[in-house]
C-alpha cells in the first residue's frame, strides 16, 4: 500500500524545464564552482585559463 495519498498525479516534467540555461558567457568562477574546487587565485587563473582555451564549453564539460 502507498504513504501517498490518492490524489497525488505522477506526471513527467518536460526535459525542457529541467535545464537551467545559464549565461553563454560563464565567468572563471562559475567554472571553479563547478569543478567542486575552491576560489583561490590559482584555481581562477586555472579557469581563466581553460575558458581562454575552451569557452562555454569549460563549464559545460564540469557539469552533468
């Protein structure tokens, strides 16, 4: 038997709200965060980096 009750509808949300879109100009530490590291100067230089040599894609390749 379900804790749930009856009247709770199980639908599936859009994959189109589901994705946040954000900036197409990630800035170096929105790529640190991403990365799970912490905002240190040589992790911003690190992302500074990788976004001079990747673009958007730095950030898109840290996140799921």
């Amino acid at each position: 038997m379900s804790d749930e009750p009856e009247s709770v509808s199980r639908s599936v949300t859009p994959d189109s709200h589901l994705h946040t879109g954000g900036s197409d100009h990630p800035s170096a530490e929105d790529v640190v965060l991403a990365s799970g590291r912490d905002l240190t100067p040589q992790n911003l230089e690190w992302a500074r980096r990788r976004l001079a040599r990747e673009g958007r894609a730095a950030l898109d390749k840290q996140l799921p």
